[in-house]
C-alpha cells in the first residue's frame, strides 16, 4: 500500500497523477495546479532548411556555407535536447502520485 511520504500525513489515500487531473471538474482551481508540463514544439523544419542551404553555398564554393550549416546542425541540437527534456518532464508527470489528504505531490 501506497502511503504519503510526508512526515505530517502519512494518509494512505494516494492517487495517480494524471488520473487525479483528468477527473477533476474543468471549473476546479486544482486543475492548473496539477496540470501536466506543456510539451515543447518540435520543429526541425528551420534547422533542416539551414543545412541544406548551407549545403548548397558550399557546393557552389563559398565557404559561408560550412557556417550556415553548422548554425543549422546547432539549431537542430538545440530543438532536440528542448524536446528530449520536455520528454521527461512529462514521463515524471505522468508517474506522480497526489496525496488527496494533504495535496502533496510526490
């Protein structure tokens, strides 16, 4: 049996998470309070675009294109690690638990 790790509490009545949010009236202030992490947008479009241009710079012989291509490898990293993280704070999100007792999450 799940109990509230709080030392104040203790209470055996534990819910999961995500099951506690989305049975909560969408009137209920706890409803923000307990909201899930907003996901990150993903969009590789704009890093794509920039490797590719840089790409072609480079095939027709300036050499701006090495760097144009790299800010896009760059920007393309950065896109990934963002969504990577936001990733994980929805997969701790979604393995929480809610003491209905004392409101604590854990």
């Amino acid at each position: 049996m799940i109990t509230c790790p709080s030392a104040d509490c203790g209470s055996p009545n534990v819910a999961d998470l995500p099951h506690f949010w989305h049975s909560l009236p969408a009137e209920s202030p706890l409803k923000a309070r307990y909201a899930p992490p907003e996901a990150a947008g993903a969009s590789y479009w704009v890093a794509l675009a920039a490797v590719v241009a840089g790409v072609a710079l480079l095939v027709s012989g300036a050499l701006l294109g090495l760097l144009v291509a790299a800010a896009g490898a760059g920007w393309g990293a950065l896109v990934h690690r963002r969504a990577a993280a936001a990733g994980e704070r929805l997969a701790d999100w979604e393995s929480s638990r809610v003491c209905l007792a004392c409101t604590g999450t854990f």
